[in-house]
C-alpha cells in the first residue's frame, strides 16, 4: 500500500476572511489568462512566492493524505493544515520522461535542486508508482460511468521582446496530465464529501447539470441517421459509445475531435452553489463525473471558490474559524464566480482567436487538412485538423465553383460543389460534402483587421 499526499497552498491563511485582500479577491474571483499573459487573483507577492510550493522551502498546505492500495482503494483518509518541504520540482515534460523510459537512470543535474535526502531514482519510482495508481483509478472512473469531452487546445510559441505570435502548436494532453488530474479530481471529491458531512447548509460545491434534453434529443436524430450508434441516456454511455466510434483510421483522431465538439453543445456549464440554497439532493450532482459531491479545492491561487472551501475544511477540523458567512451569502458569492468564470473563458477563447487572427496575418496563408463538422442549404462548417479551430465556408464565396446543390438522403444533408473545368478538353468536377468529409483548405488574413477565413481548395480531378 502507498501513503499519497495533495498538498494544496494553505492561501486562506494569508488571505483572512473579511480583509481588503478578501473583498477584492472574492470580486475578482478568478485569474484571468491571456495568451501573452495572466491577470492575477491574487497579489503576486502571494502568487509568485509565499504560495508558490518551490523545492527545497518550508510552504504552508492544505493536505489531503490517503493510504491508498496499488488499485487505489481509499484505506484511510486525513486531512489539515500542515508545513511541506517538497525535494524537487517537476515539469509535466520531467514526468513524462519518467513515465516513458521506467528503467532509465536520469542523471542528478537534469532536475535541479534536488533535496539529498532523496535521490533521483526515488523520485522517479515514485512518479511511477503514482502513474500506476492514477491509471487504476481512471479506469475505475470509467467504469463508473464517468463522461471526458477534450477539446482540442491552441497553444502559441511567443517572440520574448515583442510578444508576437511566431507559431503555435495543438497542446498535447499526456499521461503526466492525467496522473496529476486524477488525484486532483479524488482530492476535490473527498473534499466535497467532508465539508457537506459538517456543513450541510454552508458547503461551495459545484454541480453539472445534465445536457439539455430537446438538443441532445435532435443530436440523437442525427447521429441516427449518420449511422453512428451513441447512446445519450446517461454519461457513461455516451463515454462507451463514444470510445466504440471514433475507429482507429489516420481521421480518427479528427472523428474524435467532431464527435467530442457535437456532444459539447447540448451540454451545461458547471456552476457553483451553496447546499442550503438546493432543495434536492439529485441536484447536487455532477453529470460529467458522474458523482454526487464534488467541489474545488486544488488552485486557492486562482478560484475564489476554493478559498471559500479551504475555510470551511478549516472550520470544520477545529483549524480555523466558522466561515462568517450565511447560506444566502454564500450562494449569491457562487452566483458572482459563476459569472466570472464564464466572463474569464470567453476573454481567454477571444484571446486566443485574436493571436490566431495575428499569426494567419503575419505567416499565412497557412494551409490544412480540415473535417467537415456541419452541412447546411447554403454553407459547411469545417475542423480545421492542424490546428483546432472551426470556420464556416460559404458556397457563394468559394472561388472556381460554378454552382452548388445542396440534398438530403434519409435526413442526412449533402453539399454538391461542381467546380469550373481547367481547360476546354476537362470535364468539371464534383465535389459532394458531407459529415466527416476531408478537404483542403487555407486560412487567410480578410481586409477587415485579425479576421480571417478559411478557404476551400479546388480538389484534385483525380480524387474526384
């Protein structure tokens, strides 16, 4: 069996309920980020130092600490304010090394400083062992009837004097994120758990309602008549249908990526509240995780919320004092971080789009395979695979095509495009569009200022 500990900065002791601090923390209840930069909570003196967990310094934490088996079965659970002083610092590339080459011996100098009460060695069997646990207690959530829609993820590489765009890369989700993700996820759980068991009326949770039924009942009908088997009655199934699906072609990383982004948009958002402001149960529950409680408890440096449930695990262990506030009080705060977080995603996504609409102007035209995501009478929408985002093309506006047909077979909508002859001798060619088909297309910069569009490129006559 293996001791693991989640050793969360202990924020809420230097940030006091009912403090300056506090006020204009709980009004920004969130950072902000940006792609060339990220707007604070929080002061950075607290963010960038006294709450920053660096290797060889005595920290203030917040613990969760298990006895858990190698299945990761919870044998004995603690919680409290404790001091730690970790031996190295990790980068999720460190990790994954690790992960990836479990018999290599890493020399002491690739992972300055390193406490020389351990060694190397040690550290990496711990990360593997750490990598087995998390790989059992995801299957385990899985199995559960646990729900994970990734989106694809546009990072940028930044010019360090001007802070231009120069490139941008998909962002790679591995196992080093996943083994950090499940045991940030059972410490949240477990969190949730403890703070409702003491505070029935008080407790900040988080709750996923289920997807809205009239969408996911018209995404049912299409998904029916494209052929594809997915059973919405639950999470897990949706999951199970999902994985059954996607196929293992050179597209079916793409096919995942559209099937992911049509079962998003009947989802919710995940919203806090407060358990005395809900009057049932079911209400609490989290639709994507499948589970009762849950709550946020891991980044006090960056959400609100887990400031509020840092207090009340405090409160609650005899370590702090009674949250000072109402049942009404803490719900009209999960109302305003609510907001927030909404507020913060649309700047961080419109962040994004504006550095894109930058780099297209300044390196395009940038050329891509793309997967048809939507067919309509007039236009298609399209995934454009290199690097994840979405346009609309529009058949009027598509240079060489003659004229476009637009039919249904069995419901499912069709495009025709009939391209313009190259020569005399050359019969035009055919182009149907359809759901997941592939095409060429460019991404260029438009008249108006960081805007631009994807265009179609004429298909070869071969592939015809």
């Amino acid at each position: 069996n293996f001791e693991v500990g989640v050793h969360i900065a202990d924020v809420s002791y230097f940030v006091e309920e009912g403090t300056a601090l506090d006020a204009i923390a709980s009004q920004r209840a969130t950072s902000v980020y940006l792609v060339q930069m990220v707007i604070p909570m929080l002061p950075r003196l607290l963010c960038e130092e006294l709450c920053s967990l660096n290797p060889l310094t005595d920290r203030l934490t917040f613990s969760v600490i298990w006895k858990l088996t190698p299945e990761g079965k919870i044998l004995d659970e603690w919680f409290g304010r404790s001091i730690i002083r970790s031996c190295v610092k990790l980068s999720y590339d460190d990790a994954q090394r690790m992960i990836d080459a479990p018999e290599k011996l890493f020399p002491p100098e690739k992972l300055l400083p390193v406490d020389l009460e351990h060694t190397i060695d040690e550290i990496h069997q711990a990360v593997l062992h750490l990598h087995s646990i998390a790989k059992n207690l995801r299957a385990q959530r899985f199995r559960g009837g646990a729900l994970k829609l990734d989106q694809l993820k546009l990072s940028f590489t930044l010019d360090k004097e001007t802070m231009m765009p120069q490139g941008c890369y998909i962002y790679e989700y591995r196992e080093s994120n996943k083994l950090v993700e499940e045991f940030m996820l059972l410490a949240n759980m477990a969190t949730a758990t403890h703070i409702y068991g003491k505070f029935p009326e008080l407790a900040m949770l988080r709750r996923h309602p289920p997807p809205k039924a009239k969408m996911v009942k018209e995404l049912e009908a299409l998904c029916s008549q494209l052929g594809l088997k997915i059973d919405f009655s639950c999470a897990g199934s949706i999951q199970k249908s999902l994985c059954a699906v996607y196929g293992d072609d050179e597209y079916s990383v793409y096919r995942k990526e559209v099937l992911n982004n049509m079962c998003s948009r009947p989802m919710q958002l995940a919203l806090y509240f407060c358990t005395g402001a809900l009057k049932k149960k079911e209400e609490f529950r989290h639709y994507a995780l499948n589970v009762p409680l849950y709550t946020h408890f891991t980044s006090p440096i960056r959400r609100y919320p887990d400031i509020v449930v840092h207090r009340l695990l405090a409160s609650s262990l005899k370590l702090g004092p009674r949250l000072g506030l109402s049942t009404g009080e803490v719900e009209k705060q999960a109302l305003h971080c609510n907001d927030k977080k909404t507020l913060s995603k649309r700047v961080q996504e419109l962040s994004s789009e504006l550095y894109f609409g930058v780099l297209v102007k300044e390196c395009g035209p940038l050329d891509s395979k793309a997967m048809v995501m939507g067919v309509l009478d007039k236009s298609f929408d399209v995934l454009v695979l290199k690097y994840g985002v979405q346009k609309r093309i529009y058949c009027k506006s598509i240079v060489g095509v003659d004229s476009f047909h637009h039919w249904k077979v069995e419901k499912v909508p069709h495009l025709k495009l009939v391209w313009t002859s190259k020569d005399l001798e050359s019969p035009p060619v055919e182009q149907v569009i359809s759901f997941f088909s592939v095409v060429e297309v460019q991404l260029r910069a438009d008249e108006a200022p960081l805007k631009y569009s994807a265009v179609l490129k004429r298909p070869e006559d071969s592939a015809s």
